[in-house]
C-alpha cells in the first residue's frame, strides 16, 4: 500500500502559511534546558500558523545549579553510585553493541515528510502495509 504525505500536515491543504517540522533543541552549559518549537494554529477562523518554542531553563526556576562535575564528585565521595553503571552492565553492553560496531548496520534513507522506506514494513506484524493504520 503506498502512502501520501504524512498525515500531521492538516493545515497545508487549507491554505496554512507555514508547515515546518517540530524542533527540539537542548542547550547545554553554561545555560542548561530546552525548547521545544512547534506550529500553532492561531486563534480565529483563519488557518494561520505560527511557529512557537515552548521553553524551560534550569536558572528560570532554581537559584543554585551544581557544576559540571559537582553532582558527580559529591556522589563518588558520599559512596552514591545511583548515577554510575554497575560492571555488569557495562559488560552486557559491549557484548550486545560490539558486532554493530564491528560490521555496521546498513543504513536506509527516505525522503523527509514521507512514512519512511519500504524496508520499514518489516517491522510490523505482518511485513506489509504502514507502520499506523
């Protein structure tokens, strides 16, 4: 079954002025959070779009943010492993990953905006048709 465009493009077909994808961008030190920018119909009979982040910053709502490795060294000298991966982990880890590293996957790529490459039907129960119905 061959599929159109994705289906979350519901303003375009009434005369929507923008149809850009959701972005997720994380910021990192020294101003820690993230912003989330996604198309909002506005308000109103018209179909006008407007692009808007929805946003959190760390110093916008807590006064004392730890540095770097404050957490992590105030964790190794209180005997806090809550944040360290135990030896057994790390070991399952390198046996599962370490064939993909070896011989990597092949990589499939598809046009954005579309349901993704035909080799993706394999995935479902039956091996044919889209991934949602």
């Amino acid at each position: 079954m061959e599929c159109g465009g994705v289906p979350v493009s519901l303003f375009t077909a009434m005369g929507g002025d923008i149809d850009t994808p959701d972005i997720l961008v994380i910021t990192i030190q020294p101003d820690e959070g993230f912003a989330l920018h996604i198309d909002v119909k506005t308000p109103g009979q018209t179909t006008s779009l407007r692009s808007i982040p929805l946003t959190f910053k760390y110093k916008d709502h807590f006064q004392q943010i730890p540095e770097a490795y404050e957490t992590l060294l105030r964790d190794v000298w209180i005997g806090d492993q809550t944040l360290f991966v135990h030896a057994q982990e790390t070991e399952e880890s390198w046996r599962i990953y370490a064939p993909l590293l070896e011989k990597p996957p092949r990589v499939t790529t598809y046009a954005a905006g579309t349901w993704g490459p035909a080799e993706a039907n394999r995935l479902t129960a039956t091996g044919t048709g889209p991934w949602i119905d």
